[in-house]
C-alpha cells in the first residue's frame, strides 16, 4: 500500500512540443518503492492517467490509460534461518532446555512453520530427554521462536555427559530466498546424579564362585556389589586376602534403562539391544556372552491397548559381541475411544540360566543385570477448555464453565479455575480490574470430573460449573475486565490451548445520584436563579482509584416543562449544565449555575412559576433521583400603580353636549383588558336633567 510500500508522487510535468510541432514525450518518476526488510511476494501498483483542466484539448486513449508497475521484493542482506547456537549445554537437574531459531537478514511478512529433528547420540529420546513439540512458528515480521526440551532428571548415574543434536529439517511455507542453515547443534546433558551403592534399576547377582560371595544376604555380596558399582568398569584393586577380593564385573542389560512413552509417540517403534553393556579388565567376556540368557517381561500385563507391536520377551537368547540381540515395540496410532486409562508400567529383564545343561556362570565372575524399565500413557486424549462466559454483574454470582470433550474416560480429575489480572488490548469502554475493586487474585475454584461408563457417556453431563462472588465496590467505573484460568490436576488430560483463559466482562452496578438541592427557589422579577445539583449518595470514581475518568462524565441538561412564566416574555432559559468535576475525596463537586433570568416587565400581574427537570444522559453513569429532579421556581411581581381620573376638574358649556372623562394608570400596566366603573354624585348638577 501507499507509504508502505511505496511513495506516490501526483505531480505532472506540462507537455511541450518539439522541433516538428508534435508533443515531446514526457519521462517522469511518480513511484518510489521502499525497502523494507521484508520478504514477500512481488507486488503490484496499478496507476491511472486522469484528464486535467484542459481535457478538451488532449484525450487519453483508454487503452492506455492505466500503467502496472511491478515491484520485485529483494533480499538486501542474506536471510538464513539457523538455530541460534551450535552448541548447548544443560546439567540434568535444571529438566529443561530453551532452544531457539533466528532469521538473521531480512524478516518474513508472513508466518513459518520450522520443522526440528533431532538425532540420538548417547543421549536417547524419551529416556534422557522429551521435545514439547518438534514444530515452531516463526511468526509475521518476527526474527526469533523458542520452544523448550524437556531434560529428564531421572537419579540413574550415566556417564558425566550425553549428547545428541538437533537439525532444522525443513519450513513451510518453503522460500527460495531463505538459506537454511541445516549445520547441527550440539546439546550435551551433564549427568549430576552422585554414584549410590545400588540405583533403584540395577538387580545384582553373585555366585559362591566369586571371591567373599557366600555369607551375606539373599547370597549377594555387599563387598562384591560395592566392588562393581565403585569402578564402574575400571580396575579391580585385588587384596591378596581371599576375603576381602572382589569377583570380576561383567553389567549385561539393554542399552537404556527408562523409556516414557506418550500420546506425542503414536506410531512410533523403539528398538532396545540387549549386550555385555561393560566388564572390568581380564573379566572372561567370552564366557559370558556364551551363557543362555532369558528375556522377560514382568509383570505380565495386557498391552493391548497400548502396543500394536509387542515383545513379551525370549529364551535361549546368545549373546553375540558382532551382532547383539535386538527387538522392538509399537505404540498405538491410534486408541479406542476411551481416555485417562492407566498408566501402564512394566520391565524388561535379563538373567543367564543356570538350569543343568545350561553353561555355567564363569567362575570369580559377579554378573550385574541391567534391566530396562518402560512407561506407556493411554493414547487417547480428553481435552477440556472453559467457554466464553456472559457479562457479569457486581455483587453477583459469576459462573465459570468447564466443557470437556465427549469421550469415555476411566479416571476422575479435577480442574481448577483461578481468578487472573488481564493485560492484554482494551477498548476505549473498558478497564482491567485493579487493586481497588476489592478483588481477590488468589481466590480459586475446582470441581472434579467424574468417570462414565463407556456404553453412558453420550448421555453424561459433558461440563462442569464454578462460582464466584464479584465484589461490590462503591466505585463508578467502566465495564472492567479479568481473566479466569483453567488448570487440570492430571497430566493426561489436555487443556484446549484456546480455551484455557477467558476474558471476563464484570458491568458495574454502581452509579451517581443526583438531583436538584434546593426543590423551591423563589426570586424577584429582574433576578437571576441560583440553582445546585449535588450528588445524592457517597459513591466514589476517577481514575486514581480505578473508577470513572473524570473527562467522561456525561453532560447533563434542562428542560423547561411548564409554569405560569413565558419563555422569552417572562424570562430567559440556558439548558446547559457545567460539567461534573471530582472533589479530592473523589466525589462529585456541586454544581452550582444560574440558567434563568426573570424580565423586569413593568407590568402589574400574579406571580409566576417555572417547572424545569434535570433530562438524564443515556450513560447510566449519572442517574436523577427521581423525587430530587424538578425545581419550581417562583417569580415575585413587584410592580405596582395607581389608577385615577386624569383631571380633577372638567369645565364644559352646556351646548357643547359632551365631556371625554379618562382614567389613567400611573407607574406600571396590566397585562389584560381591565374594566373600569365610574361612580356619579349628583351635586346641584343632576342626573338625567343636567346629564
């Protein structure tokens, strides 16, 4: 768009003619595009000749009216995308690692989805370390996403360090002007677990043929089994007292000791190889990868609704120092419909048979049986997520709902919701609750799902409510906002990452009353009428306190609705009201205003009323009690005169026939026609015979 991505310049060079008297060619430059760091697609301005003032002279040809002008994006320094460091490292204890992929150069107008893969060295998925997710995006006009590795800290003592590398595999959508920087990086897990005399997956066997293996318990030698844990594989110091000589150390096991497997692993096979895993020096190996091994699960559970690839387990395994023996198991891709079954645990162990025929256990040789422990997680997922509540009231009830997802499930769980402070983007009609409202952060609420039988759940009540009590505050306010935030106590159980917080709306019930101070104002005619509108109750606003922005206040106005005084005769009406302003103590200020002038009339009459009402904004932030929103205003008349024949005296010849007699009023007027009755007494002059 327009000062964007590029600059539009309207101005036109004039035509002139040239040497032939025919128009020169006009060369301009309207668009300037900009660089903008941003890679894009090519992008299009489409530009339109429009005739001047003098359209009647040149005529544009339609067909060549309209100009596109193509702007290929370019890269201006080169883009790559590359994990931020070729090399981590993390000790085992602080269980996780944050990894992050850069885009160096330009940025991306649009968002990339980054594939990562990892490849096992020494440390082993699932046994040394889990991924979150193998997928991140690299969102719109960023430079930089994270995700983090979960590093297990499982107590076992491995070797002081354990890699394995990560590599960016592949993006989408795919840019040809992103160099993608697949060189891996290095994590290294420093093993922080102290050396114990027996870790908890270690069984240790010794045979009355090893040196001092005879008088302990259950026929295991402390010494011997102190021996092998202490070098680890290196050298036996020999004591040349038969008592106090370890046998030689040979660990047989499988190349991992834990694996966890979860719904994040559907489909997916985990090979193990059962070996000679280490021995001391001038141990008889040979001897021992000769003898007749077992392989063997235990206990013996059903894994039918878990591996869609089983291994329970072998006899008469040999051990080959060129080819070890390997097997494998496959979790589900899918499951059956019913979720938060158990965890399933079991073990795979090894052990040389030492039945008759069977070869016999070297002799001096103390064997260390490595077994390899697994953990599978129920595939099916249940997913609960809180809806959208309604707006909620002060003082009231607000009620949280937790849906979770139609599905039969074996397990109860329980959900927390928990009262949150909001952050996020506003509108110019609303506020975050704060620390005035009374509100308490830390308040939560749970409730605890219930298992359903399989053949019930459709017909099962599929959510869950809380409630909270909202505060009431006193304080007039915007609609305020905060935000609920579900947990689940169970791992298996998946929150609805759209669903976990909601947005609450809380309306306040709080408002300002207010009315006319004085009901009754009585002035004269020629004053002015002082009246007041106060606040009628204590409630609180204004910004420092969270409440009402003071420049919000809605206006007020009056309205002239009846009375014996006329309107522009008997006086004159301003309907505005001054704004509302705070007091310190963030109440409202009285607003005291003259809106009516009474005339001085000169005119001889009653006194007059006013009837005016307060007219209420739409707002219902500031309310008119009701019994406090008309004043009657009382206009006083003062004028006053004397009404009298105009002479004292009339003279008159008796043929003239008649005499004009008036009565005048002095000092002011009425305002109707007035009758007026003259009284005769008859003097010498008499009525009917003189007049």
């Amino acid at each position: 768009g327009q000062g964007a991505d590029a600059k539009l310049n309207y101005s036109f060079p004039e035509f002139s003619y040239n040497s032939n008297n025919k128009l020169n060619d006009i060369t301009f430059f309207p668009v300037t595009s900009l660089v903008d760091n941003v890679i894009e697609g090519n992008e299009l301005i489409q530009v339109v000749l429009l005739p001047g003032p003098n359209f009647a002279n040149i005529q544009i040809i339609p067909a060549l009216q309209t100009a596109t002008i193509t702007i290929f994006d370019k890269t201006n320094t080169p883009t790559s995308l590359s994990i931020e460091r070729r090399s981590y490292n993390v000790i085992e204890s602080e269980r996780s690692l944050e990894i992050c992929i850069v885009l160096t150069g330009d940025i991306s107008s649009s968002s990339v989805n980054i594939s990562v893969l990892d490849s096992q060295g020494t440390a082993k998925r699932n046994s040394d370390y889990t991924f979150n997710s193998n997928t991140l995006t690299l969102p719109a006009f960023k430079n930089k996403t994270c995700t983090s590795l979960h590093i297990i800290n499982d107590n076992l003592w491995e070797p002081s360090y354990e890699s394995f590398t990560l590599t960016i595999s592949r993006i989408t959508p795919e840019y040809s002007n992103f160099i993608l920087d697949s060189t891996p990086s290095t994590i290294q897990i420093q093993d922080d677990d102290i050396k114990q005399q027996l870790t908890e997956d270690v069984i240790v066997q010794c045979y009355t043929s090893a040196a001092d293996c005879t008088s302990n318990t259950n026929g295991v030698s402390l010494a011997a089994i102190d021996c092998c844990n202490r070098t680890g594989g290196g050298y036996i110091s020999h004591s040349l007292l038969a008592a106090q000589q370890c046998g030689a150390c040979v660990v047989v096991g499988f190349d991992q000791s834990r694996v966890h497997i979860g719904p994040s692993d559907a489909g997916r096979r985990y090979s193990f190889t059962a070996d000679v895993l280490l021995s001391t020096p001038g141990a008889p190996t040979d001897d021992v990868y000769n003898l007749d091994y077992v392989i063997s699960r235990e206990p013996a559970v059903d894994v039918a609704d878990y591996l869609s690839s089983d291994f329970s387990g072998r006899t008469n395994v040999f051990l080959d120092p060129n080819f070890p023996e390997r097997f494998s198991i496959r979790y589900l891709s899918q499951g059956n419909a019913v979720a938060l079954q158990p965890t399933l645990s079991f073990d795979y162990l090894i052990a040389a048979e030492t039945d008759s025929g069977d070869p016999p256990i070297p002799s001096g040789v103390v064997l260390v049986y490595r077994r390899l422990s697994i953990t599978i997680e129920d595939i099916d997922i249940i997913t609960v997520g809180l809806q959208e509540p309604s707006i909620v009231l002060e003082g009231s009830t607000a009620t949280a709902r937790v849906e979770r997802q139609i599905i039969a499930y074996e397990a109860p769980f329980e959900v927390t919701v928990s009262n949150e402070r909001y952050f996020g983007p506003l509108s110019p009609d609303q506020a975050a609750v704060g620390d005035f409202d009374f509100f308490n952060f830390t308040e939560q609420r749970s409730v605890v799902f219930q298992p359903t039988p399989a053949y019930k759940f459709y017909f099962h009540q599929h959510f869950e409510r809380v409630a909270f009590l909202m505060p009431w505050d006193n304080i007039v306010e915007l609609q305020e906002v905060f935000r609920w935030r579900l947990s689940v106590n169970d791992s298996r159980v998946r929150l609805d990452p759209y669903k976990t917080t909601q947005m609450v709306r809380l309306d306040n019930l709080d408002a300002f009353y207010i009315g006319f101070k004085n009901l009754h104002v009585t002035i004269r005619e020629g004053e002015v009428a002082p009246l007041t509108i106060k606040q009628l109750g204590n409630e609180t606003g204004g910004v420092g306190i969270g409440g009402y922005p003071e420049s919000r206040l809605s206006l007020i106005r009056l309205r002239h609705i009846s009375g014996t005084a006329k309107n522009g005769a008997d006086f004159s009406f301003n309907a505005t009201v001054p704004r509302f302003t705070y007091r310190a103590n963030n109440t409202l200020n009285d607003i005291l205003f003259q809106p009516i002038t009474s005339f001085e009339d000169n005119i001889i009459e009653e006194n007059e009323t006013i009837r005016v009402i307060i007219v209420p904004s739409n707002d219902n932030f500031v309310l008119i009690q009701r019994d406090r929103q008309t004043a009657t205003i009382t206009i006083v008349d003062d004028d006053s005169g004397v009404l009298s024949l105009e002479r004292g005296t009339y003279d008159v010849i008796e043929n003239e026939g008649t005499v004009e007699i008036c009565a005048v009023l002095t000092g002011g007027v009425l305002p109707t026609d007035t009758r007026i009755t003259l009284q005769a007494w008859d003097n010498t002059a008499q009525l009917r015979s003189e007049y």
